[in-house]
C-alpha cells in the first residue's frame, strides 16, 4: 500500500468527514494509480475512516437542523458521490424520528390552546416535510383552539 497516499488521507480525514467519491477525487489529483487509490480507500473503509451511510445521517441531521429542507439536503448528498438509495435510507429513518419528536411535543402541549399550529410550527422548524407533518396531526386527531 501507498503510505504517502495512506497519510494524505488520514490527515485530510483528520480535519472533517468525507465521502468515499471526495477521498477518491482527492486521492486522484496525487497518484493516477487506481490500484493504489482501491487499496487506500478499501483499507479506510475497512477502519471505519470513511463511512458513507454516517456521513449522509450526520450530514442530514446538521443541515436539516440549520433548516435546509430533505429535497435540498438529498441533492446535496447526491452531489458528494452518496448513492441514490442510502439518502432514501437516511431519509426514511429520518421520517420515523418525525413521530418520536411529534409526540414528545404534543405530550408537552397536553392542555394548551392552538395545539394544530403550534405543532406544525415546530416541526415545520425542525426541519420536517409540511405533508409528513399534516399527516402526523390527522393520524393523532390534533385539533386546534382545544381548552384542555
């Protein structure tokens, strides 16, 4: 195995995460050996330095939480070499946590008035697709302007 090639790439994933396809690009512009690119990447993957399906949760979670919708975020992945079906994973891993984070807040607002609203605001804030949320709120008959 490349060593040089090794270093580059442990010091690159020293500083941040990265892709598999931005290591490989990346790789590419020191060494036009793909072997040797293969056998870096292959041992990285192996090690867990490079994980496609953590940095697509993470990177999911951190844009979603600065309100980037799912639409933007999975173009985005899509852009950074992740495969088309992990994002539809992540993403549907992300709608169940939908329900989790919905009845947390809706237990929290147990008695309160314009319930409907004021949990479509939140989740709409969280990040959460507008139909995942209105479906959420008929599925638990949410009514708004309820006195308790």
């Amino acid at each position: 195995m490349n060593k040089e090639l090794l270093n580059y790439a442990l010091r690159l994933l020293n500083r941040k995460d990265y892709t598999e396809k931005e290591i490989r690009d990346k790789l590419l512009k020191k060494s036009q050996s793909g072997d040797e690119i293969d056998e870096v990447i292959e041992y990285l993957k192996e090690k867990r330095f490079i994980d496609d399906v953590r940095y697509a949760q993470n990177y999911l979670y951190f844009r979603l939480k600065r309100g980037y919708g799912k639409r933007r975020v999975a173009h985005e992945l899509l852009k950074k070499g992740i495969a088309e079906d992990l994002i539809d994973g992540v993403l549907t891993t992300e709608n169940e946590n939908a329900e989790e984070v919905f009845l947390k807040k809706l237990k929290l607002l147990e008695g309160k008035k314009n319930k409907r609203k004021k949990l479509f605001d939140f989740m709409y804030r969280r990040g959460f697709d507008s139909e995942k949320i209105v479906e959420l709120l008929n599925k638990y008959e949410v009514k708004d302007d309820e006195d308790g």
